[in-house]
C-alpha cells in the first residue's frame, strides 16, 4: 500500500495488516435465505473475528477516529438488531438466532456503491439517502443518549429502491465513540459517505454529486461541522482517510476534498442569516443529470 504517512517505520506494518483486515470486511459471513415466507439475510460472526476487531480498534485509536468495532459477537448481535428495528421495524424485523447470527428481512434495492458502479446512481437515489441519514439522525437512541448515529456511512450501507424512492440504511458493526459530541457524530457520517464518493466518481462528477447529497441532507449545522472535519491529516490518520476513499491518489484527493471545502465556504458566506443552497455556488459545473444516468 503505497502511503505519504510519517509515521514511524515501527508502526507501519501493524498499520498496513490493519487497514487490510478493515478494508477485507471478513468479520461478518453473510448469505440468503427464508423465514417464513420472507426473504432474509444472514449474518454470522465469523470465528476468529474477535482479533480482527479488536486489531481494527487498535488502529482506530492510534488514527484518533473515535469509532469502535464490536468485537463481542453478544454484543453486536444486540446493536445489531437494535439499529435494525430503530430504522427499518416499520416494515422489515430482525431477530437473533443463536449467539453469532442475526436474520433481518431483506429491504428491497440495491446499495448505491453497486448503483454507482453499474452507472445507475441518479439524483433521486442520492437524495432519498441524504433524506435517509437525516431522519436517522433525528431519531432518540438510549445508547447515545440522545440522537443516534451509524459509525460507518459508506455507500454500501445504502440501499435504494428505485420503486418507491426510498433508502435504507443496513449494517451496525462500528459505533461512534459515546464521549463524541451529536453534531460531530453526524458530521462524521456525512464525511465517511463523501470519503467512500470522493475514490470512486469523476472529477466533472465529485462537485455536483457531493453537493447534491448535502443539500438534499440539509441541515446547515451539521454540514458546519463537516466543514471543519474537510482537512486530510497526516501521519496513521492519514492513512485512514486513504483506506476511507478507496485509496484515492493523495494529490488528487486534496484537490476534491479542497473544492468541495471552498464551495461550503461560499455557501456559508452567501448569506449570514440563511445559507444558499450548495448548487447556488457551483457556478458552471455540470449538473448531476447531466453527469450521472
């Protein structure tokens, strides 16, 4: 993994096996099946995944990245079913089944890294996420004691159903760090969803595409925060960020993630009481229409 990192030659190895297990995401066997008529799917916590969590949360700390893998196949299980029935009960339920699998009723779509890739991320696929996350983060969650948060918001942990225009969110193995401030907890979901886009579009496509979900998503104080967070580290978390964007070419990455930190700034400036909408400032860049079928 070729890296800009300082840090010291010592560490290197242990960063790079960790990075590796992370990115792999072997903690998890998932496979299909049925209960009751219904579609399910099913995810069993592999042997041996206790080291590889607990390697992956070894790393998170010495990154400062205040998320945590649950390395306790008893206590994933729980959050597991718990996030599950907080976001998607309404219509889909999930349940345990021995002591290292959960079943949950399979919401129907497909997530937006497989839309992306396949060239069929649209505009409303990306808004029904931002929508999505936003209403998950307005929802009470006794664990935080307050708003809840998801920890890991890659695209992969999207799924659109293009039929009814609606996401859903899946996959609950890391939690934000409880000592970590609402705002910054959800400012860090945005940045993950953006880091997992930045590796994986255009550069005609990065600008509309992140501005479109952060005006879809909405809320000018979180994306105050994010604002702050829109600074690449050196050294471990660097390298993180490297792992986050789908190891995006460091000079290229800057260039992104320093475009998209303009545009905010504008935004931000345009007007003191009420902020514009990001495609306000995004003066001649091409649409997402125009971009992305």
């Amino acid at each position: 993994m070729k890296t800009e990192s300082t840090a010291p030659s010592g560490f290197q190895a242990l960063v790079d096996a960790a990075g590796a297990a992370i990115n792999s995401i072997k903690i998890n066997g998932v496979s299909a099946g049925q209960h009751r008529g219904h579609p399910v799917r099913i995810k069993t916590r592999l042997q041996g995944s206790e080291s590889i969590a607990g390697l992956a949360n070894l790393f998170f700390k010495m990154c400062d990245a205040h998320i945590t893998v649950l390395a306790d196949p008893k206590e994933w299980q729980r959050w597991e079913i718990v996030c599950y029935q907080l976001l998607n009960g309404d219509q889909f339920q999930a349940f345990a089944k021995g002591s290292r699998t959960v079943c949950q009723e399979t919401v129907p779509g497909r997530n937006l890294r497989d839309l992306l890739k396949s060239g069929s991320l649209c505009r409303p696929a990306l808004e029904a996420a931002a929508r999505e996350i936003r209403r998950a983060h307005l929802i009470p969650c006794r664990e935080y004691d307050g708003p809840w948060s998801h920890g890991d918001m890659h695209m992969g942990n999207v799924i659109y159903d293009e039929s009814s225009n609606r996401a859903r969110l899946i996959d609950f193995e890391i939690v934000h760090n409880k000592s970590w401030e609402t705002r910054t907890r959800h400012a860090d979901d945005l940045l993950v969803f953006l880091q997992d886009l930045v590796g994986r579009v255009t550069g005609r496509q990065w600008l509309p595409l992140s501005l479109c979900f952060l005006q879809a998503y909405g809320r000018p104080r979180v994306i105050g925060r994010l604002r702050t967070l829109l600074e690449i580290p050196k050294g471990i978390p660097g390298i993180w960020w490297e792992i986050r964007s789908h190891y995006c070419e460091r000079a290229k990455l800057r260039r992104r993630i320093k475009a998209l930190a303009h545009a905010l700034d504008a935004w931000a400036k345009a007007d003191d009481r009420t902020p514009r909408s990001p495609t306000a400032v995004r003066h001649t860049a091409p649409t997402l229409a125009e971009r992305v079928q």
